[in-house]
C-alpha cells in the first residue's frame, strides 16, 4: 500500500492509530508507555494531515512522506497483529454494564516486545515531526512543530521515569488474576453479594470496612473478582476513585511479605495518574542509587499521601488467611498506620476462611457470610451440563434433572464440592452409572475429602502412561516452593535420569496434564501458572503424600554425573529441585 500524501491515506492510517489505542484500554501498567507512544503517532499524523492541502510538496519531499507513513502504518499493523495474539472477544467477557470486552489472554508479554515497538514508534514519530518541520516555510509554523517535538520529548521522558518507578515498586501485577477469576465465573452468579444490605450500605458510606469469612471452597475468590469488576465498571470514568485489591495466596509467600503487598497497593492507586506524587518520586530518588527498598514506613507515608488525594478508595483483600504473616505484621497490614483523615477515604473488603483472630480486626464493621448460593450453584451445574449431554444422556430428562439436584444439595455452599461431583460424574461410563454415583454423594468438609480420594483413585485405574504424568505432575506442584509456570514444569517433567540435556520429545502437552489428574490441577490462562485446584488440595495431597507417591524420590530425576550442557535444563531442574529439597527437609 503506498500513500503519497492524500488526506484519505492519512486518515486511513489515523483510523488505525486510534484503533490500536482503544485496543489498551483497561490494560496493565505495563502497556502504558506504549500506548501513549501510540497516541503520540496519530497525534503528528493528524497535524501532518492538516498541514497537506497549504502545501506544494516537490517530488522528494512526497517521497520522503510516503515511505515515513507507510513505516508507520506497518508498524501500527504489525502491533495490531500482536495484540490479537494476547486478546480475544469472549462471548462471556462482559462488564457488569453488559457490554462486551476484549480480554487479555496472557498479560505477561515480552518487555523486550514492548521496547522494541517503543522504538519503532518513537523513531517514526520523530521522522514525521522533522518531515513537518522541513516542509513549513512560515517562521512560526516551524517553531510551532519544534515545540511540539519539544514538547513530546519530555513528555515521553516523564512517561519512562514513571514507568521506571512503578516497576521498582513491585513487578507483581494482579490484573492477570483478576483477568482469570472473573473469566471463570458462571453470568450472573454472586449478584445476591451485590444486591445484599450490607454491601450497599459498604458502598454508600465512606471510611467502611466489610469482612465476608466462608468456609473452604465457598467462592470467596469468584466474588472477590466481581466486586473488583463491579467497582471498575461503576467508576471507571472518576479518576478521583482508588481501587486496588490483592489476591493472597500460600504460594506466593516469596512476593507477599507486608512489604510487597502495600507497594502493590500503591502502584495499582496510582499507574493511571498522568503524573506521580512528589512523596512517591522522593521516596524513588533516596532508594534508587543505593538499591534499598523502601520501609514499611514509608510505604505507609506514600500510600496515605496518594489516598488523602482522592475522593474514595476502595482496597480488596481476598484470602486474608493465606497471608504468612504475624499477627502484628498482618495487623499492620489492614491499619497502614493510617491517620484518621486517611481512614475516612478508605473502604476495605476482605474475605478470608473463619479464623477467631479476624475478629478483632474487624469488630464492629459489617460483614457477610460467604456460601454458595442455591442458584449460584444451580447455574454453574447448568454451565457443565453440556459436558454430560453425550448423546446417551439426552435421552434422559430425568436424569439431568437429578443430576441438578443431587449436586445442588450435596455442594451445601461449597462450589469446589460441585465441580469436583461434576468431575466425577464426567468420569462415569454409562447413564446408570451416573445415576448410582447420584444416590449417594458426599457432602461437607468429609465430601471434599472423600471427592479427593475419588479423583485419586481415577488417576490410578488410568493407562500406566497417564497415572505416572498425573502422579508427577501432583507431586512436583505440591512441593515446589512457589507457583509454577506450565512451561516450567513441562520441562522439569521432560528429564529423565541420567539425560546430560532437554530431550523435547519427552515435553507433555499441557492439557494431557491438566485432563490425567481428574480435575485435581488447572492453569491460570492469563498467567500461565498451573496449580492444584484450591488450598485444600493442597493441604489433602499433604496428609496423604506417603500414600500416594510411596516412591516420591524416583518423581524427581537425577543428572548423569551432575552435568549438563543445556542451560535452560540447568536453570529450570536446579531450581526446581532446590525448592523439593527444602520442601522436604521441612516436612
């Protein structure tokens, strides 16, 4: 495609500049940057476009026009291109507003990637702005585009000292986790929590605090990520409006001290501001040459100061239980050190199993028991129906209908209890067996276990083949110390004894260790962690380790002399095996 210099290829090429920007809506901090590059594109193509009709352009400046905008279109359409392997248009990915979304596959792109279109756009960007400056011949109209160079320059140089502080805040970034939760979640379950007294009156009022303890496997998480996406949608045109959450998690001790969490908070309140607080970039300069982290204190000091500057925030704490922290520490946690004109800016919403000690925490603030509801499981049972509809099935209304039933009743507000009833009922042969499995199902903390023992007991009556994946792949994320990667572990389990490198022959697919262990592991699509189903998984595969992996030495492999020369097989093994050992000399 060429261009020449006609207002038409001009404003094709503007469409797709603004096109590719809508794209980075709602994204992770990480995109920032680039689409304010982006902009800054259509933004000197569009004073190119106005420029054109006043001009007589000799056939080198066309020349030189054209090959500067068809750079640019290429780039535009090679990051467009890019975009769509990260994002999709899921026929479930809608706001509480009802509006369909674009969602974010996998958030963690390449930095590399990023830079390299940075560069790309910031070198045409530059083309076209000396392109500008070489054509006007009025005085002023060169000054005028100096300026704007100018102008773009500092701009683009604010824009990297920003990002260079949010990433020396924390790199951890929760919107892959609430990408993933909100996208598993059954439309219109948990509007009950919503549409309650007690949040309405914690949405209304300022300064509240809402506590929502459920027993294990009651969807804390599900719903944690609907008021998160609930309250994105309400106030997503009011920048005077915090929101930040945190997703506590047992795995992710490493990335989850006190510390790590409030410098998390603070770079969620604050990565869409167009300039950061000068607290904040004080705090970046006294710590920056001397490579030290920031104090609690201080931290306090920086998120109290971005609060006080906002009309409300709202702070989300899922799992508060599974925060390894002291009871001073996790004190800390909650109050901030906050002064009371902070206070009366914040709403905080915690969920977490019933643990005594929360209750001092929160006494006296309003609070929501959390169980699966009736027809919250009702609707997630329906959503898995189709996978039961085999053709021998549809044959029987009754039996769907019972199938509805009994896993409605025995979940008793535990929606982990009703996916792995549904697991099981897949596993089953024929329509009768179905039925049989119906006449009894277990129910309580006793059903989790009994289900677990069931699922167990599938992987061992599978081919000789599958049960050994299953087994590795069971016990490799029950001892690695911290959360896996899919591909980590594809590769760890891709070793065999005494190999001097990675044979990628022996690398399983994915969804062969997902489908082998009975809906025991799944894997977080937007982040690319695979992980046991739940915290309860866990803590059963535990207890019961010496029963079902009798031979757990032989799951790990050993290198052949203690050499290797493949260094992405050193580098995953060495880690991996670093955390099992540790692992065991703990238990």
């Amino acid at each position: 495609m060429s261009f020449g210099y006609s207002v038409s290829d001009f404003i094709a090429v503007l469409r797709l500049a603004n096109d590719v920007r809508k794209r980075f809506v709602d994204a992770p901090g990480q995109f920032t940057a680039i689409s304010e590059d982006v902009k800054a594109l259509s933004n000197v193509i569009r004073d190119i476009d106005d420029v054109l009709p006043q001009r007589d352009l000799t056939s080198q400046q066309k020349t030189e026009l054209d090959e500067i905008a068809q750079a640019g279109h290429n780039i535009l359409k090679d990051l467009n291109q890019t975009l769509d392997k990260y994002q999709e248009i899921g026929p479930d990915a809608k706001s509480l507003s009802g509006k369909s979304r674009r969602v974010w596959k996998r958030l963690q792109w390449d930095q590399k990637e990023i830079d390299q279109y940075q560069n790309r756009i910031t070198l045409n960007v530059s083309a076209l702005e000396i392109w500008l400056i070489q054509c006007s011949n009025v005085s002023f109209e060169i000054k005028a585009s100096v300026d704007r160079l100018n102008k773009r320059q500092d701009n683009r140089e604010r824009r990297e000292e920003h990002q260079a502080i949010l990433n020396w805040l924390t790199p951890i970034d929760y919107a892959t986790q609430q990408g993933d939760f909100i996208n598993r979640r059954q439309e219109g379950t948990g509007q009950w929590l919503l549409d309650s007294d007690e949040f309405q009156e914690w949405l209304k009022q300022r300064g509240r605090r809402m506590f929502c303890p459920g027993i294990p496997g009651a969807g804390k998480t599900i719903l944690t990520s609907i008021v998160v996406d609930y309250l994105r949608s309400k106030y997503e045109s009011d920048a005077s409006v915090g929101i930040a959450y945190l997703y506590c998690n047992f795995r992710r001790q490493h990335e989850q001290k006190p510390g790590d969490l409030l410098a998390s908070l603070l770079k969620q309140l604050v990565q869409k501001k167009s300039s950061l607080p000068e607290d904040l970039k004080s705090l970046y300069q006294r710590h920056k040459d001397k490579k030290t982290r920031p104090s609690i204190n201080e931290l306090s000091g920086a998120l109290q100061s971005v609060v006080v500057g906002l009309s409300r925030t709202f702070i989300l704490i899922d799992a508060l239980d599974e925060c390894q922290a002291s009871y001073q520490e996790r004190d800390r946690l909650l109050s901030v050190g906050f002064t009371p004109q902070a206070e009366a800016h914040i709403n905080l919403f915690a969920t977490s199993r019933p643990v005594p000690e929360f209750n001092i925490h929160f006494e006296g603030c309003l609070s929501k028991d959390i169980r699966a509801r009736y027809n919250d499981v009702l609707s997630y049972v329906n959503g898995r129906m189709s996978n039961l509809r085999r053709p021998r099935i549809s044959k029987y209304p009754d039996l769907q209908d019972a199938i509805r039933r009994e896993v409605v009743k025995a979940a008793d507000g535990m929606f982990l209890l009703a996916k792995l009833h549904m697991d099981s009922l897949l596993s089953k042969s024929t329509p009768g067996d179905i039925e049989d499995a119906l006449k009894d199902l277990p129910r309580g903390a006793e059903g989790l276990n009994t289900m677990y023992e069931d699922a167990m007991e599938r992987i061992n009556n599978q081919t000789e083949g599958s049960q050994a994946l299953a087994n590795r792949v069971l016990y490799w994320i029950t001892h690695a110390k911290r959360a896996l990667a899919s591909v980590e572990l594809q590769h760890a389990l891709a070793v065999r004894d005494g190999a001097v490198g990675l044979n990628e022959k022996f690398v399983p697919e994915v969804e062969d260790m997902v489908s082998d262990c009975a809906g025991l592991v799944t894997v977080d699509e937007e982040s690319g962690i695979i992980r046991l189903v739940h915290h309860t998984t866990q803590e059963y595969l535990e207890r019961t380790q010496k029963r079902w992996f009798p031979d757990a030495e032989t799951l790990v492999p050993r290198r052949r002399n203690g050499h290797c020369h493949d260094l992405r097989y050193v580098s995953i093994l060495r880690r991996l095996r670093k955390w099992f050992l540790s692992y065991r000399r703990r238990v």
